[in-house]
C-alpha cells in the first residue's frame, strides 16, 4: 500500500501544474501550494501567513512543472528555493536546457512519464541518507554489544507527518544500549533537517520475550 505523500506543487507558470495536481490528489496524495490561483509571485503565502507555510510543517517531495525553457526562475518558483534549503527532494516535469534548478533535482520526468508514481519513488529514495546515517551512528555501539552490525535491519515508516523506525537485532541486548540506539538513531534524523511532527524508535530482538512477530 502507497502512504500518502505530502507534495508541494511549484509550477513556472500560473495552471502549468493543473494536471499534475489532479492526478496527485486522485492518488490521494496531499498537496501544497506556496501561492494561491491568483498569485503572480511575491509575496508567497508564507509571508501573508507564517503558519500556511508547507515548509514549515513537512513535505516529502517537491514537484516543479516547468514546461517552457525558462533560464532564470521565475516569481512563482520562489517554494522551490525553500525545499532545496530545507532537503526536500525535487521531481521536475520540464525540459532540462537552461534550467537554472538542475543541479537540485533528485529526478527529471521524461514525456508521458507517470507523475504520481515518480513522486513516490523520489520521495522513498530521499530516506536513504538517513538509513546510511543510522547505520553509521549504531555500529560502534552494536559492535560493543557483540552484535555483527550487519546482522541489524533498520525498517523506516512514515506517514508523512509521523516517523516510525525500527531496529532488528538478532539477540536481546541490555535496555541501556536499546536506549542508546535510539539517541543515535534520533540525532541521525535530526541531521536530516527536515520536521517530523513525531519520531518513535522500536528496537526489537528476536529473542526477547513478547517480540515474536
């Protein structure tokens, strides 16, 4: 099953994203805008109304539809600016000469290419810095505990606004070090700097008593 994503939609052009949008929120999807239908560029919502900004809450990928070969951005593309600072990866619809956004792009959509499922794979693959982070944090302190680190599976679940992550060690360790990990698995998503409005930690071993699923 596909988690619901929450996209912030930049488009170059007022309605540029009109299709694109639609298709987003037939999936299900939820999406952000940084400028209302009327909007010519500045200000941006965010600036009318600090707490409208979608930046501020959580996005999981950023789409930009630029359908003209526009070398400089233009005033509605002002989000985008915000999503590169804040990590948020970005999926492109338009042609890549002289596009001044290039080298922020974490995937550009080829014609005819499926928007809504692009999103979600930009969106998953954009967790994958964090799982190396993890990893790097906990191996010392498994190694520690006689644990091969290579034996530890690390699952990441969101629902957009909520993070879940979870450790697998293959045999109980001591609940000190089961809190360790999750101080090294926190400060490894902090190091994202992107906002989570919650973020719980499970480790799990497989021979502990209760942990049979």
């Amino acid at each position: 099953m596909i988690r619901t994503l929450d996209v912030l939609v930049v488009e170059s052009h007022p309605r540029a994203a009109d299709i694109a949008t639609a298709a987003l929120e037939a999936a299900g999807h939820r999406v952000h805008r940084c400028h209302d239908e009327t909007s010519r560029g500045f200000p941006c919502n965010g600036l009318l109304d600090p707490a409208s900004c979608p930046i501020d809450d959580h996005i999981d990928v950023a789409l930009a539809v630029r359908h003209r070969v526009t070398p400089k951005p233009t005033p509605l593309e002002d989000g985008l600016r915000c999503a590169i600072r804040a990590g948020v990866p970005i999926v492109e619809d338009g042609p890549e000469i002289l596009d001044p956004f290039t080298p922020w792009i974490a995937m550009r959509l080829h014609p005819g290419a499926d928007i809504v499922a692009a999103c979600a794979h930009a969106a998953q693959l954009a967790l994958r810095p964090l799982y190396r982070n993890i990893a790097a944090r906990i191996s010392a302190l498994v190694n520690a505990s006689a644990v091969d680190p290579g034996n530890v599976h690390c699952h990441i679940e969101s629902d957009g606004h909520h993070l879940d992550v979870h450790l697998d060690l293959p045999v109980p360790v001591a609940r000190g070090i089961e809190q360790a990990l999750a101080v090294r698995v926190l400060d490894a998503v902090r190091d994202t700097g992107r906002t989570f409005g919650r973020v719980d930690v499970h480790v799990h071993t497989s021979d502990a008593p209760g942990n049979e699923e």
